[in-house]
C-alpha cells in the first residue's frame, strides 16, 4: 500500500494562508483531464492538528461555490473544478463550521503562475 501511495503523482501547492481563528488552509492542485483540476484543501491549526468539522466550498471566477467533499477525518477537503485560464483565474475558499449559517473566513488564492 505504501509503495502505491508513493507512486501516486503528487500536486502543486499554493503558498498557505491563515484564516482568523488561526486555521491555517493550504491548497494543492492537481491536473485532471478537460480543463478540470482537482483542488485538495487541507485546513489545520498549530498545537491542534486537523480540522474535521468545517464545511468547505470553493469556486473560480468562472464557477459558483460547490462544496468540498471531505476526504476522512484529516482536515483534507477535494473538489474538481474547471480552469479555464489559469493566468487570470483565482481559487475562492470559504470556511464555515458546522451548524452555523455564515461563513467565519474566506480565502482567495492566486493560480497565476502555476504550471501543471
């Protein structure tokens, strides 16, 4: 299973950002096939470890916010979306925890730059 893991393509990771509560929210992207690429989401806070009970969205310009889909209980949120001009396309994040209606945090991550 380990050698399978290490096969596995890795993706390109943004720069993190802090968002207030101090959750840290990294994002890494991976090519997909169309057009489509897969975002990984990966929230934390130090001295906490993973977050697990967030609800995450995210969308680009051209898209409307569509929830992450958690991947177990590691603070790892995926969902593909299509990029259509990554030079001129950014990557919204929205937190929000459960239970609560409004978001606490919201993230804009560049995708200028980036070559998958």
């Amino acid at each position: 299973m380990l050698a399978l893991a290490a096969c596995a393509p890795q993706g390109e990771r943004l720069p993190a950002q802090i968002a207030p509560g101090n959750y840290r929210v990294a994002v890494e992207l991976r090519p997909g096939p169309m057009q489509m690429i897969e975002f990984l989401v990966i929230v934390d806070r130090p001295h906490h470890g993973f977050i697990n009970d967030l609800i995450v969205s995210v969308r680009t310009e051209d898209s409307n916010w569509q929830q992450a889909i958690p991947d177990g209980a590691l603070g790892v949120y995926r969902r593909a979306l299509r990029v259509r001009d990554r030079m001129h396309e950014h990557l919204f994040v929205r937190l929000r925890r459960f239970g609560e209606k409004k978001p606490f945090a919201e993230l804009v991550f560049p995708l200028a730059g980036k070559s998958l």
